[in-house]
C-alpha cells in the first residue's frame, strides 16, 4: 500500500471512531512505514495528574501569670493589644488538597482543613482524655470542592461548593480576621477583564455547635460579590460587597449590607508590602461589613465604619519592622453600645542577629470608649487606654520576619489607664500585668 493510502485510511478510521465514541478525543499517529498506522483513541476526562498537598499550622503557646495559666487574651481580639500572649496552649491545623486534572483540561480540587485547640487555655497532661473538655476539640473547618476549566464556562472560571472561609484576610499584629465569609456555600469564580471576579452565597447557623439549640433557627445568610487585582497605579485594588439576611427576626434587624475596598501595595512607598482597607456595614453586617459567620447579625440602629492598614518594611539587611493600625467604630450604635470607639497602634521592630536569631520588641497603644452607660458600664469603665510592650528572642531556621518554624521566649507588659479598664481585659489586681512565655510557631 502506497504511503498516501495508508493516510487515507487513517483519516476514514478517525471519522467513524469519532461518530462511534461520541465524547472521545482521537489522536493518530501514523508511521512512514509501509503498511504501518495506530491510531490511538484518547478518553477527554481521563486522570492525567493526581496529587495530594498536605499543609499546616501549630501554635503552642507556654505562658505564666503569678505562677498560673490564665483564660484571657487582655483584650487582644478587640484590639486592645498586641503581643503575643494569645491563649491557645496547642492549637495545630492541618489542610489536606486533592488536586486531579483530566485530558480535557477539567481540573478539581478537594480541600480539607481539620482544628484542635483553638481557644483552649488549659495545659493538658497525658493522664486521661482531653475531650473531657468539650471546648477547642477537634474539628473539621473547611471542607469543599472546586472545579474549573470547563469549556463551556471559560478556562479561567471555576465553581465550588461547601464548608470554608472565603476570602479571609487578617491584620498582622492584632490577628484579628476582618473580612471572610466562615459557612457553607457555594459560588462561581472568574476572570473579568483580566481581573479576579466572583459571587458566592454562604449561610451559618448561629446556634451551630452549642450544646443544646435554638427553638427556631435563625439562619444567617450572605450574598457575597468581589472584584479583586483592579491596578491603581500604586498597587492593585479589592473590591467586596456583601448583603445579609437573617431569618425569623423582626423587620428591623433581618438584614444588612456591607462593603469594602482593599489596597495592596508597597510599605507607603517604601520597600516592602502594605494591605489597607476602608469598611462599612450597617445591620446584619456591622460587624466590620465584610466579616460574616456564626458571630453576624444586629438590627437597623447598628453601624460601623472600619478602617486597618497594616505591613511589612524592610529597612535594612539585618531590620524589619511590622506595623498596624486599626480603627473600628459606630456611627449610630456597634454591638449595642452607642458610639463605640476602638483605635490600636502597633510596631514591632526586628533585628536579624544571624541566619538563626531574630530579636523582636513590639508595643502598641490602644483606646476604647463610649457612651456613658454602654454595656452596663460607668465611671472608668467608660473609657479605656491600653499599653503593651514585649520583648522576644526568636530561635529560628530562617531569621527573616516570618521565618517559621520558630521557639520564641517573651516577656508582655500591659498597662492600662485604671483598674477597672484593666479588669475588662483579664487583669485580676492593680492596672498591670506581666505575662511570662515561650510561643512555639510553625507553618507549612
């Protein structure tokens, strides 16, 4: 047979292997050989590349008040503080991806995040279970699949579905997550010229997880739309509106909305990264506007304006310097309290001694006010000027500001403007304390 024939034939086979399998992808490859010809049948949704990617965190946290362990943060998740005095004694996080891709350019990914010890300030020992404690047991956090290049929904769209937190993001010294979208949902993520674009709903129970529940669920829900990495010029911009609704509640509190623009840039000009955001939320979403969960909800007389900016500088070889400020407040009433106030200053500065030391001091100034009267309080209780200054020696592989993992010794002071001040962050006696630890930390 003549080397054209052979050609021939090969294409008449591909045709009615093509009309036969319908789905499949056929790829020839024919031989010049006389005679020769294979022609192999490809199946489009076969497994071309399977993995898995295992991930983590662990943040255990030795510390000493007087001789004792304490359950307090001193205000730290309300911006009061930021040292490193968190009260997790063991708390690790591990997150597990699937990731498969298919001949047809179909991808997936199945993503599981699973927690222990989050807010348990106990020191545990080996004499006997530890789910004795009901409290920071083990859970799984996050839990959901996504799937993207489809052809008939673009090669840059993808789809999901689950439990996660969605879009977190989270200031640097206080720790504090400011914006995500913690339930279970689903949502469709996209390019929009050339930028990131993408709506989601999610929906969280607010009795979730309580020992007993709720007579009549009041569900939570929230419309989330982003458009991320719009270029400025100086960096890119975030933009994130979110709308809430929560069920069985009065007119005036079953919903809310929210929204917020983010500015990813350098450290003011300098070399380094900075992220700064301006929030709004009114309702169900005054908290921070773009931070919604379990925790959301609030009537029509709640709302709040939220404004952080926080980054690194790097200003020599051997100094960075990490800094945040926050400034979160009503402008009618925030968590019931009318005109509630909180601001916080933070720096910490640190020296690379060698490629395995770093030395860090960190302070931070931060005030809290409102009207008289607000949660019950009055007199100096009414307004609160928090100081807190650390001194620590990171033990490290890698000296460099996040260089993990990494065996920290510290030593917190915090001070505040009065007694009662002082009792509302954990202090027991006097207008201060000294928090004496060691904070064991590491990613991967």
């Amino acid at each position: 047979m003549k080397k054209v024939s052979v050609i021939a034939a090969a294409v008449a086979t591909a045709l009615f292997a093509g009309q036969a399998l319908a789905e499949n992808e056929v790829a020839l490859d024919v031989t010049s050989g006389e005679g020769a010809m294979n022609v192999e049948v490809k199946n489009p949704t076969e497994v071309i590349a399977d993995g898995w990617e295992v991930h983590g965190y662990a943040s255990m946290n030795f510390r000493m008040v007087d001789g004792e362990t304490v359950d307090t943060e001193f205000g730290k998740p309300d911006y009061k503080t930021a040292g490193t005095h968190g009260k997790s004694t063991n708390q690790v996080e591990f997150s597990i991806k699937k990731h498969t891709e298919h001949q047809n350019g179909v991808w997936s990914n199945f993503n599981v995040r699973s927690e222990y010890g989050n807010g348990n300030s106990y020191a545990y020992t080996s004499s006997g279970s530890q789910k004795q404690n009901d409290e920071a047991q083990f859970e799984v956090k996050e839990t959901f699949v996504e799937i993207g290049g489809f052809d008939f929904l673009g090669q840059d769209t993808s789809i999901w579905g689950g439990q996660r937190f969605l879009n977190r993001a989270a200031g640097l010294l206080s720790g504090e997550f400011w914006k995500q979208s913690s339930g279970v949902g689903a949502g469709v993520q996209s390019k929009l010229a050339g930028n990131t674009a993408g709506f989601a709903i999610v929906v969280a129970d607010p009795d979730a997880g309580n020992a007993t529940h709720d007579a009549e669920r009041t569900t939570l829900t929230s419309y989330d739309f982003y458009y991320y990495g719009v270029d400025a010029g100086i960096g890119s911009l975030d933009f994130d509106f979110k709308y809430m609704e929560q069920a069985n509640k009065d007119s005036n509190a079953e919903d809310g909305f929210g929204a917020a623009i983010t500015l990813n840039s350098s450290y003011y000009g300098l070399d380094g990264w900075t992220q700064t955001a301006i929030a709004y939320g009114k309702g169900v979403a005054q908290n921070r506007g773009v931070n919604f969960g379990g925790w959301s909800g609030g009537d029509e007389n709640q709302e709040s304006i939220f404004f952080t900016s926080y980054g690194v500088l790097n200003i020599s070889e051997n100094w960075q310097m990490g800094s945040e400020m926050t400034y979160f407040a009503a402008l009618d009433e925030l968590f019931t309290a009318k005109d509630l106030k909180r601001y916080i200053v933070a720096v910490r500065p640190s020296y690379k001694v060698n490629d395995n030391l770093r030395l860090e001091m960190t302070g931070s100034y931060a005030h809290e006010e409102g009207a008289d009267g607000y949660w019950g309080r009055s007199g100096d209780a009414v307004e609160s000027d928090i100081l807190n200054l650390e001194v620590a020696a990171a033990f490290t592989v890698n000296a460099d500001y996040f260089g993990r993992p990494q065996i920290k010794p510290y030593v917190s002071y915090i001070s505040a403007d009065d007694e009662a001040s002082a009792s509302q962050i954990g202090i027991k006696d006097g207008k201060s304390e000294t928090v004496i630890g060691v904070h064991t930390e590491i990613w991967f």
